[in-house]
C-alpha cells in the first residue's frame, strides 16, 4: 500500500509538472451528479498568473474574480451548464490584471475518465491552440510511460503508433522499434477478438470493451481492452486510446466463486434431499404408531388409559408438524415454492380460518380468551385472485402464535381494505405478552424463539414466521407487525387484489405512449436471462445486461433513464455493497434490487440495511419484474 501510494504520488508530482510547463492557463474542477462545474481538481501557474491570483488554494467562487465576460450572463450560463450534454463552452471577455493585450478566450471541455467525470478550461489568446496536440507532447508521453496499466494509440487505420512500458510487458515485448503496427503484428498473431469492429466504433465515438482474451504466446494470463476515443479541439475522433487490463486473478477468483456456488447449491441440494427422505423415513413409522393409536381407542380403555393415547397421538403429530416446517423453510431458502392461483371465495377463507380460531382456543384450553371476528362482505369484493391454500396457511401460522402467547383478554381474526384499495388485508390481533423493540427486527428470521422470562418457556423450533414471511414474498404479499410489551399484538397480511396474471393486462400497462420501462440486469452471463429479456420485450419493457459491476456503472452512465436495478449480490469484480454505493452517486433515488440463488436471513438484512429496496431468490419471473415496475 505504501509502495502504491508513493507511484500514485510521484505520477501526481509529474502531472503537476505537466501542466505548469503549458503556457496556456489550465484550469481542472470535478463534476456534480448534475453535470454542473464542483471542486477545484489543479490549476497550472499561468492560469494563477492570468487571473491574478497569487494562493493555489482559492475557493471556486473566488477564480473569476479578476476576469470580465464580454457577456455578463456568460459567467452564470458557464456554472449552471450541464458538461454531460453540452460539451463544449466558450467565454470571451478580458482580465484586469494585465496592461497590453487583455482579451482572452476561456474554453471549457468535458473529460470523461471512466468513473469520473471533469470540466477542463483553458484560457487562452483569441484563435489560438488551447491544447498541444498529443503527439507532439513529451511530457504527456512520459505521463503515459510511468502508468502501470497497458496504453496503446490507435490512428483511423487501425494502426498503433505508439505502445506504453505496461503494454509492451503484458507483451513480453522489451523492446520495440519506433514505427506503426498492424493489430496482428502488435499482438504477435492472431487475437479471437473483432478488434477492428471496435476500434470502428471507438472512432465513431462511443467507448468499447473487449470481451477476456489471451494473447499469442501468453497463455496463462487473460487480458481485455477498453477503448476511448479522444477528440481534438474540433470535436473530432483522431485518435482512439487503447488501455488494457490484467483481469487474470479476476477470472482465477471467478472460477473459485462459482465453485463454491456450485458447492454451496449441491450442498443446498442434498440438505433438501436428507430432509425428504427423513420425512419419508418417520413418517412412516409414525403413522404405523397412529394407526395402532385408533385400533387400541375403539377397545374399552380407563381414563387414564385414553389420556396416554391422547398423549401418544399429540406428539406423533407434534413431531410431524416439526418435519413439516423444516421441508417447508427449506423449499423456501431454496426458491421452491410454486405459487398456485385462482378465483377465492373470501367467505370460504373466513369460515375455515374462523373455525381454526375455535378449534385451537378449545384444543389449548383457553377459556378466558375470547375468540372475535371481524368481517363485513357487502364492503368487499366476493372473490380474489391469489392462492387460497397459502393465505391459509398463514393465518393458521399468526393464530397459532396468538393462541400460543395469549392467556386472557381476546384473539380478533378480520379482514378489510387497506388505505390504497389495491391489497386486501388479513389480521389477527391479540392481547397477548406482546413484542419488545429489540425483537421485532428478529421474529421474522428462522429458529428465533421468545421466552417472556426465565420462568415461562414457550418452546417451539422459531420457523413459524420465518415461514409465514416466506409464502408471503411467494405470493408478493406482505406482513407487518405492531406490537408492545405487555399490550398484546396485531399482524397484518396484505395481499394484492389483483396481479396482473392478465398478460393483455399487463401489456397495456407499458404499451401506452410514453410508459415503457427499462431495467439494468447485473448478471454474469447473458444466456441465463435471454429468455427472460425476450419476455419482458412482449411487454414493451427494454433490459440493459451487464456482466459485472464496472460494465454495470459503465451502462448506466449511458442509459441514465433506467427504472430499475437487479444486482446479483455476487459478482466477480466488486462486493453489490460497493456497486449501489457508486450507483447512487450517480442518481441517489435510483431503486436498486438484490438477487441470490440462496437465502441467507443476515444478507438479506444487511441489504435492506445498505439501501437495496428487495431481496429475490434467482430465478425470477418476468412477471415478478413487472410486478416491481408496476410499484415504482
């Protein structure tokens, strides 16, 4: 670190010494997210002399202090310009400070370097050069020659003339003669890459990236190339910068990734299979055990004999419904559960989830509690469309729990609108032993249990939430809790009228003019989401693929009217941590969602906590991104 940060500081020492032998006045500033001039980056000691400032660090308010626009609006016009799409601004005026000839033109230039972005003026006599040109320039030249990346120039025929220290290492090339190379020769043979159709684009100015390659002779070391073009005074492409890149530990870390993915997914894999043929293996031994249960019941038996087999057939379903839970939480981490719709009669949902209340009050011997329903049909829609069998299941998840924590007081099941009309809402509340603080960010992870104090457990594995939030997500419901110690709790389902499983339906959503949608898929590999983007296209919504995080800052720079983000969390060049941080310096309020092929409860957390809006198990559906849209 300390050897990089001396390099980084002699190259700074020599860029110094670059522009202060430029007898023009140099003046670099950073851009702000709205392309608008920020931060004083340099400026050489010809533009302190012209402007007639003798301390280099000025404040930017202070730098035009000595120099009249012939336009008194130009100055303001100059501050408020957005660089990234007016790239070129002329002032003319003169300085104060000088006693002869004192007009001068300030001319103002986008630079875009990659991941940021610059405003360059130079304050030069009318009609003059503002920039020596690169070729003629030795101190540029030696610039270049103490980078450590490859740097190559390319003239419009292809050709290089010119070819860095770092290039010719990564070439193996100590020395070479000072003369123009064709791709072929520069490489020593034959590259699998369309370098010229690249450079071709490069020249019409739009940068490009190779994709890895190996050059001839090289092959344990994988490279690619990034081509800028770089415009003259005129705006025009004379020459296209070649830089080069390394990205050999990039692809030996990418290997091992997906080898511990494949690891971690077969590890899954056979979790899920230990798991089923666990249930399989007591389940059926335990409904042998059940089934002599009922012979021996319909014998004469004493009362305590009835009491041990009621005690005998409570835990065999004890325990089956404890294998039932692990199979379930682990469909869930696994992304496996199918979501099943249809035309639901909300009466029948009621009755049944009502008639569970009672049964479960009177199973636990509650007889202080009181069970309440709360429905009234005429202000509800008759049916839904959503999957009856996992509405159910999760009521029966918030009752058990009500019934579970509350000794005295009541249990209310309801249901109703919400405030926006387009969820339906489910709850149950109680006046139970209600939820600390602390633990409402917890209750909803797997295998978290509560005890009210050292004297009263209440047991349980702590899945029955974990999977109620499961099934929720499944079905783009949500659960939300309110809750106080000591004051009882409600749990709320929500779950949407209406998911757009009309495919005509959806089509008229971004067929309108003016509606279509466009989304950035960060991604490694394009074949794994085609057809999904091939899907998405019948629904007028238009998907930008990125492989990893540098292509994927790189894309949205260039396409700024992206709706919508989805990073795996995984990638091969940086954490999804760092790329949302760099995305929201470019548009803060941009949604950005996390995807994994695993669920992992403190990831998700951590996600949630670093700004991302969701978190999705891989694959995804299309009608899951249009659903997203559809809430933006």
């Amino acid at each position: 670190l300390k050897a990089d940060t001396t390099t980084l500081r002699i190259q700074q020492i020599k860029f110094r010494e670059v522009i202060d032998s430029i007898s023009e006045g140099i003046i670099i500033r950073s851009l702000t997210p709205q392309g608008k001039p920020g931060m004083m980056e340099n400026i050489n000691k010809s533009a302190l002399h012209l402007l007639n400032l003798n301390n280099k660090e000025i404040r930017p308010e202070d730098l035009w202090l000595n120099f009249e626009a012939d336009n008194s609006d130009d100055l303001s016009k100059y501050l408020q310009n957005d660089f990234r799409s007016n790239q070129l601004f002329t002032i003319r005026g003169k300085l104060k400070n000088l006693d002869t000839d004192n007009k001068v033109e300030v001319n103002c230039k986008y630079v875009d370097c990659g991941s940021h972005s610059y405003v360059m003026a130079f304050i030069t006599p009318p009609n003059s050069a503002s920039v020596p040109s690169l070729q003629k320039s030795i101190e540029v030249f030696s610039l270049l020659e103490a980078v450590h990346v490859g740097i190559v120039l390319f003239d419009k025929d292809f050709l290089c003339y010119y070819c860095n220290s770092g290039m010719r290492s990564m070439l193996g090339k100590k020395d070479m003669a000072a003369r123009s190379y064709t791709l072929e020769e520069l490489f020593g043979g034959i590259v699998d890459v369309d370098f010229e159709m690249l450079l071709k684009d490069a020249f019409n100015g739009e940068s490009q990236q190779s994709p890895d390659f190996k050059f001839p002779g090289r092959g344990a070391y994988w490279y690619c190339f990034i081509f800028y073009p770089v415009r003259n005074e005129k705006g025009l492409v004379e020459t296209v910068m070649g830089v080069s890149q390394d990205n050999t530990l990039r692809r030996a870390y990418e290997e091992t990734l997906f080898d511990d993915i494949s690891l971690t997914e077969k590890s899954d894999n056979l979790k899920s299979v230990f798991l089923s043929n666990l249930s399989h293996e007591v389940r059926t031994p335990m409904n042998g055990i059940l089934g002599f249960v009922e012979l021996l019941e319909q014998d004469e038996l004493s009362g305590s004999q009835k009491y041990f087999l009621n005690l005998i057939r409570k835990s065999c379903d004890n325990l089956l419904c404890i294998l039932g839970s692990l199979l379930d939480m682990s469909k869930i981490e696994n992304g496996q559960i199918a979501v099943e719709k249809k035309w639901v009669n909300i009466d029948s949902i009621v009755t049944e989830v009502s008639a569970f209340l009672n049964k479960r009050l009177i199973e636990s011997a509650k007889e202080n509690v009181e069970a309440r329903i709360y429905f009234h049909p005429e202000q509800l829609p008759f049916k839904i469309y959503s999957d009856e069998f996992k509405i159910f299941e999760i009521l029966k998840i918030l009752i058990d729990n009500a019934v579970k924590f509350t000794q005295n007081g009541f249990i209310e099941f309801g249901v109703g609108r919400n405030n926006s009309d387009r969820f339906l809402s489910f709850w149950v509340n109680d006046t139970g032993i209600g939820i600390a603080d602390p633990f409402k960010q917890m209750i909803f992870q797997p295998f978290q249990t509560f005890n009210d104090s050292d004297k009263l457990i209440y047991g349980g594995l702590g899945l029955g939430l974990s999977i109620a939030k499961g099934l929720a997500d499944a079905m783009s419901a949500e659960i939300e809790v309110d809750s106080e110690k000591g004051q009882g709790s409600r749990f709320v389902l929500s779950v949407p009228l209406q998911l757009g499983e009309d495919d005509e339906a959806d089509k008229e959503d971004f067929n309108e003019a003016g509606k279509a949608r466009k989304v950035l898929i960060v991604q490694y590999g394009y074949s794994t989401i085609k057809e999904v983007i091939k899907q998405l296209r019948q629904h007028n919504v238009h998907v930008v693929h990125a492989n990893d995080g540098v292509s994927a800052i790189e894309k949205f720079f260039e396409n700024k009217d992206v709706d919508l983000i989805i990073t795996d969390v995984r990638l091969s060049d940086m954490s999804s941590f760092e790329l949302i941080r760099a995305l929201r310096r470019i548009n803060e309020n941009i949604p950005v969602i996390a995807q994994t092929a695993y669920y992992l409860a403190d990831e998700k957390q951590r996600c949630l906590n670093e700004g991302f809006v969701d978190y999705l198990l891989k694959p995804f559906e299309p009608s899951t991104i249009i659903r997203l849209l559809r809430k933006l």
